[in-house]
C-alpha cells in the first residue's frame, strides 16, 4: 500500500489509499482536497478525484499523475455552477495529456479513466469517463451508481439476452477495452449527472480503480456493512485487504477512496432509496467481472485503447452499445 500519502485533505469522514497488487508499477493516482473549510470543517466542497492510467510503465503514470493534477487544479481555481465546473476541468486535463504527447511522442498512446466526486451540503456530484467505479452502499445495500464506459456492459447486455453465457463474457478479450477514456482526443462519453443525488447520514461512497472489481459487489457490500462503524481509513484497509487475500494473479494496482456522510446531504433525502431497475444489469455484470477468477487467472487484458480513444470491434462495436440504449 501506499507509504506516501496523496490526499491534501483528511477527515473523519474520507479516506484514501492503494496497493500495487501484483504489476511492476502503479498507474493509479488519486487526490482529496477541502477546497473551502469554515471553522466547523464540516461544510464546504470537498473534492475526490481518481485516475487509472494505461500506456505502460511510465506513459500510465504519467498520464493519471497529469489528469488528476490539471483536473483539481482547474476545479479548484474556477467557481460557477459545478457542472461547468466539472466539464473545464475535464478538458483541461484532457488537454494536458494531449500537449504532453506533443512534447514527447514516445508516450502517444497513454490515457486514464477520470473520476471527479463533488460533496457539499446540496448532495453528490460526479463527472466520470472510463471504467473506474462509483459506488453508494445505503441501508445495507450497494449500487454502482456511475456510469461504466467498458465494453462490459454490452457483454452483460448480451448474457441478459441469451446470446452469450456469463463464463464466455468473463473470458472475451473485448470486456475490459474502454469506449471512452482520457487520452487528449475527442472524449465520446461522459457521466455527467444533472441533479445532485442527496447523501443519507451513514451513507458510504466507495470511489475506486476497476482493481477493486476483483471483489464481487456483495463482498464489497459486506465488507462496507461489517466494517461501517469504523474509522474510514479501516474499512478502506479492510477493501485493499480483501483484494490481496483473493489471490488473483497478476492483481491490478487498486486504489479506493471512502466518504462516510455524517449527516444529510441535499436538500430532501432520496424518495426511491436504492431501487433496482428491473432492467438493470448488476446481476450479470457481477457475473462477467467474476466467473472464472477462483483458480486465480487473470483474464483481464490491458486497458486497450486505439489512437481515437476508441476500441474497434468487429462486430461488437460502438454501434451494438448505442442500440442498447
């Protein structure tokens, strides 16, 4: 796990930490920041923010270490309303990495997932591109609650439908390719929510790499419920535990940041606390993520992106996702 700490902020309520897992090197970065704290600590804006980089040892690195830093930068240093804020600071880390290319060639290729949470007494917001998870654990429960940008979901889409088994999923080198990621091209799909969600007291926000996807989501669950009541830095000790101790080979570097709400936030609590779609594809997402991972084979590859920042798939491409829509 990680000895130097990278969160500018810490409290109560949010902690952070990660752990190479079983790669030669880390290409996740993360950063906390209180952007502004009253006497009491406990109002203000409080912003995560976590990138999962690709392109190698150094063009990884280096490209999450520049999203995050140009991102919690500019949010920091812009006001108005914070999805514009958010939609800046998401362009001038993509920029970044695209000038970063230009100055050096040899990392052409690298890119990062993004995620920026927002917490203030309104609620949570969230800007997200790639794959890394957002979750709300809430009255025992957990649920994804950003989008994911992999090729999973289309592969979990058709399991639900009958054209694909789970087992075959969880092997098809396609389900971990990205079809949107930071890389300095044009981004092609962003989460950007409209409306803050509102925070209940107790409430858990797990924000994570996809390294913590070795879990399933009711382990993640349980180790969230089992472990709630204590300081967050141990529950996030707890998850990074839990990964080592699922023995996967070759183990992805894992990063996870908690926030415990101590109160409400938002206005007025949410009306449909957690309720599933019936449509909802958790089931066979949980599925893909994790048929096969007993006997310890890492089928996960690489996240792989082409120039464009998208994955060309024959036959299985970006056109088969937007009919699922």
């Amino acid at each position: 796990m990680s000895e130097s700490a990278k969160t500018s902020y810490q409290d109560d309520r949010v902690s952070a930490d990660q752990m190479q897992g079983g790669r030669d090197y880390q290409e996740d970065d993360y950063k906390v920041s209180c952007i502004s704290a009253p006497a009491d600590e406990t109002s203000g804006e409080l912003l995560m923010v976590l990138a999962d980089g690709m392109g190698g040892h150094a063009g990884g690195a280096e490209a999450s270490d520049i999203a995050v830093r140009y991102f919690t930068d500019h949010f920091i240093g812009s006001d108005g309303a914070v999805n514009d804020r958010f939609m800046a600071a998401l362009d001038a880390a993509n920029n970044g990495l695209e000038q970063e290319v230009e100055k050096n060639p040899d990392l052409e290729g690298m890119g990062c997932t993004l995620v920026g949470l927002h917490l203030t007494d309104q609620g949570a917001r969230w800007i997200s591109v790639g794959d890394s998870p957002l979750y709300l654990v809430s009255s025992g429960r957990i649920v994804q609650i950003n989008d994911d940008h992999s090729m999973a979901p289309v592969l979990a889409q058709f399991v639900k439908e009958g054209r694909m088994t789970a087992e075959e999923a969880s092997k098809d080198p396609r389900r971990n390719a990205l079809r949107s990621a930071v890389v300095g091209e044009e981004l092609t799909l962003i989460d950007l929510p409209h409306d803050p969600l509102p925070i209940h007291k107790g409430d858990v926000l797990v924000l994570a790499s996809d390294g913590l996807q070795t879990l399933p989501n009711a382990k993640i669950n349980d180790i969230v419920v089992k472990h709630g009541d204590k300081p967050v830095d141990q529950l996030v000790e707890k998850l990074l535990q839990a990964v080592t101790d699922a023995g996967r080979r070759r183990q992805d570097n894992t990063t996870v940041m908690v926030y415990r709400a101590d109160r409400l936030l938002g206005e007025e609590p949410r009306s449909d606390d957690l309720t599933i779609d019936p449509n909802s594809l958790e089931e066979e997402m949980d599925a893909i993520m994790n048929a096969g991972s007993a006997g310890g084979a890492d089928e996960q590859l690489p996240l792989a992106l082409i120039a464009a920042g998208i994955v060309a798939i024959v036959g299985l491409g970006v056109v088969a996702y937007m009919a699922l829509m």
